[in-house]
C-alpha cells in the first residue's frame, strides 16, 4: 500500500554554512581596506606631508587585499560548489529509498547507483561562481579611486557648504576635515559598492558575494539532485514548501513540473496536472536569486501537494521581512562607518546612528513580530 511521502524543505544547513564561509572571506577583506583606508586618511590629515603619497598607499592596501583574496577565488568557489552538489546528491539517493519503501509501484532503475552524477555540471558551476567572485575580488581595487575622492577632490567641493553637526544640533560652515569626514562617512557606510546582476539590481560586496555564492549552490544542489533522480527513472518534480516564499515563488509550490511541459495526465489511475518545464517555471522567478526552494520528486498517488496561495497578509509578511533586511544593511553601514572613522566626532555620529537604528529595528519587531537574526546586523555577517 502506498504511503504519502511529504515534500522535501529547503537548502541543508550545511549549504548554508558553506556559502557563509566563502562570504566571510570577503566581508573580511572588505573590511581590512575599509579600516586600512582610514588610518592612512587620518595619518594624512594629521601630518600633510603624506598627502603626495596618499592615493599609493590607498592602492596598495586595496590592491593586496584583492590580490590575496583572488588567490582564493578558484579553491572556494570549487569548495563550495562540490559540498552542494554532494548534499545534493545524498539528498537524491535518500529521497528515492524514500519513494522505494512509500511504494511498490517504484523501482529505481540501477542507473542511479551509478556515483558521481553531479561531476560535469558542478565544474560549469564552479567555473561561473569562480569569474563572479574573481569580478568581485577585482573592484576591490578600484575603492582606492573612491577613497581618495571622498578624502580629497569631494572633501574639498563639500567643503563651500553648509553642514548640519547632528551632534551639537547646530548649523554651521564645514571645515575641508569635516567636509572630508561627511564624504567618507557616506563613503564607508555603503561599503565597496559597484556590483549589478544580470537583471539590473545594485548590490554591495558583501550582499553580492552572498547572493552568488547561495546562487551557485543552489544551481549545484538542484542540478546534482535532478540528476540523480532521472537516473532513477523518475521525470515529475515539485518546488519545495520552504514556509518563507515570496511572490515570485509562491505560485510555483504545489505544481508539478517536467521536462515533457504543460500538460493533464492520468497515471496509474491517478490525475494531475503538469503545470510547465523547469526551465519556463525558473524563467518566470523561481530559484531566483538568494531563493531557497529546491526540487523534490513528484509520485502521483505519493506525494502529497502543498500549495501555497498568494494573499495580501503573506504580501505585508513579505514587507516586513524586507523592511528588516533593509534595516540590517543599514545597521551594518553605519558599524562600517563607525570603525573607519576619521575623527572622534566623526565616530561618536556613527555610534549614535548605530543606536538609532537598532531602536528602529526593535520596534519593528515587536510590531511585526518577528525574531531578531543579530549576526545579519555585525560587519561579518556572524560568520567568524
């Protein structure tokens, strides 16, 4: 007799913790030239005479950084990839015993006791995952452009206006140092910036190197485990219920989807419905970016459909998330800002910002109820 087998959930932790490992290295490094940039400025502003060496000094700092990391590149991108293919993998094998003992109906075809089916497509993963990071590693050099702007060329044309000193609440006429330190506090808040992706949005190095990495992983999880289950004979997949969808996702829970494409079938005296192929159901949103879901086997009469409907209350849930990873981000600027200050006063805004921020993000808690994820708010993402 068959016996309902439940959807798998979403990445392994263990994924998770790997994409977070190859983050750290970055955030480390992004780090290391935010606080180095700041302590050549300072010991320039302090002593002129090391003003002509300044952008060198920057660009030495950046550039053996980026050097250092890009040393890396390749051994943590194939890293990465192999631990997600291999989970991937386990999962599969796991998941088809699974299917064996729910039914008599399926045996797995003894193809599929053939190891290393995840080997070709986890390399083309590598490699792609290895040229965004070798990208990433790269523009850290040029923050050495943008620090000696924001030390120098805008300091000095910031420095005819007016500045606001939240600290004494007062208007007064900037100082070149004070104009200096708006600059680069603006500067540094926003961390090494210049990243866009495939559809246009802007991130951060760190937000950058998180997404690609999880990206990567998930491609690699999915293709290792979709390999491994056509190896079994089995051709009808599901999206997992992660219980934390979004909109471009949603639609897809509960859907059966299969390389034949949409179509309503009847089999073994059961009927249901093919919604799309992989390949159309990803192009219109799912495993987007930083998505969680993965795919699962789908056995009619075993397999029981979770679907997920899309409401206004999951849309606001949805908001509010948002709202708290926006408020993490601006956590962790305002942190950066603080350690790569250029002066007392410059450091004792960034603390109070810091307070600020964290008031607005436990009220927002408490309004919305959810729970506080602290490591996102450090400056390495809690990754040591």
């Amino acid at each position: 007799m068959a016996q309902t087998q439940q959807q798998q959930e979403s990445l392994p932790s263990t994924v998770s913790a790997t994409a977070a490992a190859v983050t750290v290295v970055f955030v480390a490094g992004e780090q290391e030239v935010l606080t180095g940039s700041a302590a050549i400025i300072r010991a320039a502003i302090n002593d002129p005479a090391q003003v002509p060496g300044l952008y060198a000094r920057l660009w030495e700092l950046s550039q053996g950084v980026s050097r250092r990391i890009l040393s890396r590149v390749r051994t943590l991108s194939t890293g990465a990839v192999q631990v997600a293919s291999r989970n991937g993998d386990v999962t599969a094998v796991r998941e088809i015993q699974a299917l064996q003992r729910s039914t008599e109906r399926f045996i797995a075809s003894p193809v599929s006791r053939i190891p290393s089916h995840h080997v070709q497509s986890s390399a083309a993963i590598a490699n792609d995952l290895t040229a965004s990071l070798a990208g990433a590693a790269q523009r850290i050099t040029r923050f050495a452009n943008d620090a000696y702007r924001a030390a120098t060329v805008n300091g000095a044309l910031v420095g005819i206006n007016p500045a606001r000193d939240i600290i004494r609440d007062a208007t007064a006429r900037a100082t070149l140092v004070d104009a200096q330190a708006q600059a680069w506090r603006e500067l540094t808040s926003r961390g090494i910036t210049g990243f866009t992706d495939s559809a246009g949005r802007q991130w951060n190095l760190s937000s950058y190197v998180e997404m690609a990495v999880r990206t990567a992983t998930q491609r690699a999880y999915n293709a290792s485990h979709k390999a491994r289950m056509e190896a079994a004979g089995i051709t009808l997949f599901t999206p997992s219920t992660t219980g934390r969808p979004c909109k471009l996702c949603a639609p897809w829970e509960g859907k059966v989807l299969s390389d034949q494409g949409e179509a309503d079938v009847v089999q073994d005296g059961h009927r249901f419905r093919i919604s799309a192929t992989v390949e159309q159901a990803m192009a219109a949103g799912l495993f987007h970016p930083n998505c969680e879901h993965t795919l699962t086997a789908f056995f009619p009469g075993v397999t029981v459909l979770r679907t997920t409907e899309w409401t206004d209350r999951d849309e606001q849930a949805f908001k509010d998330t948002q709202r708290q990873r926006t408020l993490e981000r601006a956590i962790r600027g305002a942190k950066q800002a603080q350690a790569a200050a250029l002066t007392d006063l410059d450091r004792a805004r960034a603390a109070r910002r810091v307070r600020e921020l964290q008031a607005r993000m436990r009220n927002h808690l408490a309004a919305t109820g959810l729970n506080r994820r602290s490591r996102r708010e450090q400056l390495d993402l809690g990754n040591k």
